[in-house]
C-alpha cells in the first residue's frame, strides 16, 4: 500500500498542471482526493444531477399533463379551461373501466406535483462541503428534528425551574388539547422529512413528545406539538342526513335507501305512529317467515328504544329473503337519522347501523366443486 501511495503522489505531483501550482496546494489536492471515498463523491454528484434533472423533468411533465388535460377535455365533450381534477377522474373512470382491487393498480391522471415525491435539495456547497453538521449522520433532518424537540423540551423544564424558584409552581394546568387528533404516521413524517426513517427512530421521536407532553407547562409549546398531530375527520359527518318532510295530515316522515348483495331497499318511516311496517304491500309477518329476519327489521328501532313510535313502508326486490332483510335494516337505519340526536346518530355509527355489509357470495373457482370445496381426489 505505501508503495501505491508514494507512486500515486509521485504521479499526480509530477504532472505539468500540478508542477505549476505550488506545493501546499497540491498536497492538500491529492489529500482531499485520498481522504474522501470515490462512493461519497458519486452519491453528491448523483445527488447533484438528479436534483437538476427532477427540476427540468417536473416542468415537462407539468406541460405534458396540461395537453393530455385539453384532449381528455375535448374527447369528453367539455371545456378545457373549467375541467378540473374531478372531472379528469371521472373521464379516466368512463374511458378506462378498470375491476382491480387496489386503487394505486387502476390507471390514474393526477398533476405531477401529486404523483413524484418531493425531492431533497442539494446539501452540500461548490467545494463538496455539506452545509450541515449532522449530514454524515445519514438522516440528517430527522436528527436536525430530534435536536429541536428535545430543546423545546427543555425549555419547557427551565420554564417550570423558574417557577419553583419564585415559588409559583402549580400542578393544577390546563393540558394540551390532543382531542380529535391523532400523531402523524411513519410515511407522513418521512414525507415532511424527506427521508427515510426506521420504525425505532420514529417511537423515539413520539416517546419525546409524549414526554414533553407529561410535563406540567407543556401547554406553553402547544404549537410545536400541533404541528406533528394531524385532525381526524368525524365519521358521523359523513352521513347523508335527508331533511324532515311532512305529508297532507302533518305528519313528519324521512326516506332512506340501503343494499345487501343484490337487494335494494327503500323505505318511508313516519312519525307518530303505532309500529306498523309493511313489505311490499304485506305485513312483515307475513312477507318473512324466518324469526332471524324479522329481528333484523326491529335492530334500529330496538337499538334506539323507539319500538311502537313509527309507522314504515318497504319497498324491497331481488335479492334472497336474507339479503332483502339487511337492505331494509341499512336503509330504516339512514331514515331514523332524521328523528334522532347527533350522540344517537354517533351511537348508531360505533354499532354498526349505518355501515353496509359488503360481503357477497364467492364465486365458483374453475376445476373445483364450489367456490372453495375440491372434487373428492380418486387414486384410479
């Protein structure tokens, strides 16, 4: 090795650039160059490139999107100025009818900005220098975070410090409000890092926040904590409530529709009535023989203690007596909601009430008895 070194010194200093420049110089030249791995120098130069080419690469697609945009306009009828992403998505639904499963297996059209991830900018200066301290970390913003956090909390600790010692110190405070809200998940922290993280580095991170938040004035840095809890939607918002009507008598009634397999079901429930319901024209009674689906019809109103206080009308076809049975379930379920409370409808929503089944019977597999039974095997 010390001979490959001194002829590689000898190689380089030897050379008509370097013979010029002077000697400090190009030992600190060849130095640098033995100092710094070839692996590091091409993952800047790559790092470099690719950052250049995303640039360029984004703004070609952007036009790419914008024409592709115009003719699926055009194909579809409407104007290109007001076709918005909605519409793209509808189009690309009625254009390219797709079974699969999985939504990131259909085809999709989204803006550029939307489909590639952000990518990381340059780190490092023209001298091959990182800016940061913390960049041969190999996670340099999740420790530049973690460096952050801990420091807000321990401002938070220097704060309660001072209040001990003016004797101002208080057990009684209010607490960070995390009602409604939920902690960031691994993939949208690395989304905001723009870097990967393993699932023990992003615990630790939640353990310092949760330790932060146990202490007694962790109220002062609620915002910081805010930043890293994302609000979570109320599912009971999400229901279709349809508005109260009222018949020639003044009598209050909803309508609601629900489906099970391939029955569909419609109903009308009416206030101020005595319980009476009626399937197709006929007596629940009489229309299901089965004692299994007649309490499915009774669920809602039993559930809500309003047995014997209204009237409903059923309007129910195809479909198995089962099937038609959770169909008008699902949809006296979305009538009553006109009739109840916001707790009650939220109520109904933990229990069930107001989410279809989607389970449908398995089809027949090819060379097999039924949908999972084999044909019995037979040696001869």
């Amino acid at each position: 090795c010390s001979r490959r070194l001194v002829g590689f010194l000898r190689s380089c200093c030897g050379c008509a650039m370097a013979m010029n420049a002077p000697t400090y110089v190009r030992m600190s030249t060849v130095m640098r160059s033995i100092c710094s791995s070839s692996s590091l120098h091409k993952k800047s130069m790559a790092a470099t490139f690719h950052a250049k080419y995303t640039e360029e690469f984004i703004k070609q697609q952007i036009e790419e999107f914008n024409i592709g945009k115009r003719h699926l306009a055009n194909m579809m009828g409407e104007d290109p100025e007001t076709f918005n992403q909605e519409d793209i998505d509808r189009a690309i639904r009625y254009l390219l009818p797709s079974g699969l499963f999985d939504k990131k297996a259909r085809p999709l059209m989204k803006h550029p900005l939307e489909v590639f991830p952000k990518q990381k900018a340059v780190q490092w200066g023209e001298d091959g220098r990182p800016f940061s301290y913390l960049f041969y970390t190999g996670k340099q913003s999740y420790y530049s975070l973690m460096h952050d956090t801990y420091e807000q909390f321990l401002n938070v600790q220097i704060y309660e410090d001072q209040l001990r010692a003016k004797g101002l110190f208080s057990l009684d405070t209010k607490p960070v409000n995390l009602v409604g809200s939920r902690w960031l998940i691994k993939e949208e922290l690395e989304e905001m890092l723009v870097e990967q993280i393993s699932h023990h580095d992003y615990m630790h991170f939640l353990q310092l926040l949760e330790r932060m938040l146990s202490l007694s004035y962790c109220s002062i840095k609620e915002d910081y904590v805010l930043k890293f809890r994302r609000k979570m939607e109320d599912q009971s918002k999400k229901q279709i409530i349809e508005p109260l009507q009222f018949d020639e008598n003044g009598v209050a009634f909803s309508k609601g529709e629900g489906q099970r397999k391939t029955a569909k079901a419609t109903v009308i429930v009416r206030d101020h009535g005595s319980g009476k319901i009626t399937v197709n024209g006929v007596d629940y009674l009489m229309y299901f023989s089965s004692l299994q689906e007649r309490e499915q019809l009774m669920i809602p109103f039993q559930f809500l203690d309003r047995l014997g206080m209204h009237d409903m009308e059923c309007t129910v076809y195809s479909g198995g007596p089962s099937a038609q049975a959770g169909a008008i379930r699902l949809a006296s379920s979305r009538a009553l909601l006109s009739f109840i409370t916001e707790k009650e409808m939220e109520s109904m929503r933990q229990a069930g009430l107001l989410t279809p089944d989607p389970r449908v019977r398995e089809r027949k597999k090819p060379g097999q008895e039924g949908a999972r039974r084999k044909f019995t095997w037979k040696k001869r």
